[in-house]
C-alpha cells in the first residue's frame, strides 16, 4: 500500500470515513488501493501521475476514502502552480475524462469536500473535475462535451456489420489503395508518431506538446504494455497513426495523427478498425473515442459512424473565491488557431513546450 497520512475524517451512515492523502509517485500501492473500483481507467492510474509530474512538473494530491480501513472513494489531483494562470487543481490535466471513483456519493462527496478545503489552505483558485456526475448540490456544469464508446467484440464480422455503410465503405477503398497498418511500442514508433503529430497540429491550428510529454508515454504506459501505436503506411510511408491507451476491459483513443492525403485514401479508418481488432483480440471489451465539443459535428459523426453510443461528458470548475461552480468557454477553436497554422513547425514546438505547462 502507498505511503499515507489520516487528514480529515467525516460520518458515513454505518462507519467513520476516514479520509488520507496518498503518494502515487513512491510505490505502486495507488494502482492497488484503486484496484476496488472496476471503472477505473488508465488516467486513475500512477502511470499518468508520473508522466505529468515527470514532464510538468504538477503536484500529485491524491485523495482516497476508507470504511473500516477498506478503500471506498478515491479522487486523483494534480496541483498546477503557475504564474500565468494561476495556481489551482485538476482531476486530471491533458484527460478527456476522469470521474471520481467510489461505490456511492455518500463516499465520493467527502472527498471532493476535502479537496475544496485543502485548496483553499493551498491558495487554489479553482478545482475542476473532469467527468463523472455533479458533486457540487446540484450546480450547472461549467461546460459540456460528447463521449463515445463502442463495445467490441472478438466476432469481426459482428462488429463491421454495426459501422455505418459510408465507414465500411471507406475501409474497403483504404484496403485497395494498399494502406498497410502495423502495431508498434518502441520509442523509434513514438518518435515516428510525433512527427505526424506535429504536422496534425499545424493544420488544425494548435500547437504539439513537447515530444517529452510522448517520451514519458513511452516509459510509464508503451513500454509497460499499457498502450500502442497503430501506424498506417502506403508504400513504406507512415500516413496515419494513433497511440491507444488500455487497461483492464477497456481502451481509450488517446491521440491521431496524419498527413492530407490520408484522407484521401482513407488511412485513418484503416488505423481504427485494425485498432479494434488489435485490441479485443487482447480481451478489451470497450473502446472509448475520447470527448468532442458540441461545436465539432463533423467528428461527432465520425465517431457516431463507428456505432459508438454517444454519452455526456461534464466538467465542473468551482472557484473558491465566488464559492461556486462557475462557466468555462468552449475553446477548442479560437484566434489563436491562425497563429499556430501560420508558424513552423520548430517554433509552434517551442511555443507548445512554453506553453502546456500553463493551460492544463
């Protein structure tokens, strides 16, 4: 078990709840104590602490709920102390989603109360959750995503008979355009993706994360056989690629990466579908595709055309100066993307290195 001390303690109807603050960096004794929740994802794990703290330098404050010294509740938080905007935290940075974990709210609560009480002795601006139902008595959300996820299955032909006809037919023009796709976790793969990546970012006006960020994917997930890269070529040239998360049952899109004329030729279905079938052949049972804004309904359809079941994803920021759940913009498009579309590569790189630490 990881190293602990007894902060706080609440009433739970039948027992004291006893809330501790754990050390996901010392020991693998986080990933154990959350072994009780079976929803638990990949970012819940120490794996992702240690790639944030390692490349950003945040500061894991990990809370966890115990009844009769049993783990109940846990709720994962990085503290982002910046000069830019400010000192506040996050369950979790850089993840589309990540619910507190716990067998009720009567569990759960407690722990978001804690972390409102120790964010304002560590001078928080805000705590944001990200996903997961409100905690907060009921407040709006702060702003609203799409989820999608599929459940897959080991029957191939179960599965492509779901897609909708404009996907199946897409995947068959890939096949006659001879894309070929690999599977890969070498650190030579993360380098190859990265390329792509920062190509992909350009055309979409955004600036890359720093190639550490991926350098530490590869050591705490890649090479612990937590994750892949699926790699789409034509004619021995990457024109697609992927890196998918997974863990346990369930597996999560993390991030794509192409070049114009994989569109053209249908590469990136290609690493989707070769991705599921990668992945349940492996025992994984549901693929999540990640969040899309409400403003993006040409990648809510793409996702919808997997046969996905589309959910909401929420998030909750709550400013301990006004001492309530306040709006967020949706800014997944802005001014800003004209800049980075217009800058080289090296620089949108730097700026991203800049950059990132400041606005998980």
């Amino acid at each position: 078990m990881p190293s602990s001390k007894n902060i706080s303690s609440a009433s739970a109807p039948a027992a004291p709840l006893s809330i501790r603050q754990e050390e996901p960096l010392a020991s693998n004794g986080w990933d154990e104590l959350i072994s009780f929740q079976p929803d638990s994802s990949i970012f819940h794990q120490a794996a992702w602490a240690k790639i944030l703290a390692q490349t950003y330098g945040f500061t894991p404050i990990y809370l966890s709920a115990h009844r009769d010294q049993k783990p109940v509740a846990a709720l994962p938080l990085l503290e982002i102390d910046s000069w830019l905007t400010g000192k506040r935290g996050v369950s979790l940075p850089f993840t589309d989603e990540c619910q507190t974990l716990g067998f009720s709210e009567t569990f759960r609560a407690p722990l978001v109360a804690e972390a409102l009480r120790l964010g304002r002795n560590r001078g928080w601006k805000y705590l944001e959750l990200r996903g997961g139902e409100n905690l907060f008595n009921g407040a709006a959300p702060s702003i609203g995503f799409y989820g999608h996820r599929l459940k897959l299955s080991p029957d191939t032909g179960l599965l492509f008979e779901r897609f909708e006809s404009s996907v199946r037919r897409a995947l068959r023009k890939s096949e006659k355009n001879g894309v070929r796709v690999g599977f890969s976790q070498t650190l030579q793969a993360t380098a190859e993706y990265y390329d792509l990546h920062c190509q992909t970012r350009k055309a979409h006006g955004l600036p890359p994360q720093p190639f550490n960020f991926f350098r530490r994917i590869h050591e705490h997930i890649l090479a612990s056989d937590l994750g892949v890269i699926v790699t789409a070529r034509q004619e021995d040239r990457p024109v697609a690629s992927a890196i998918f998360f997974h863990h346990g049952r369930t597996a999560i899109y993390k991030f794509g990466a192409s070049i114009k004329a994989a569109l053209d030729l249908r590469a990136n279905n290609s690493v989707m579908w070769e991705a599921m079938k990668w992945l349940a052949a492996r025992g994984v049972e549901n693929l999540n595709l990640g969040r899309t804004s409400v403003r993006n309904e040409g990648l809510r359809r793409y996702k919808l055309g997997w046969g996905t079941e589309e959910y909401p994803i929420n998030y909750y920021r709550y400013d301990l100066r006004a001492d309530a759940v306040v709006p967020l913009k949706d800014e997944s498009a802005g001014w800003y993307n004209t800049l980075f579309r217009a800058l080289p590569v090296p620089l949108a790189r730097r700026a991203g290195k800049i950059l990132y630490r400041h606005a998980a």
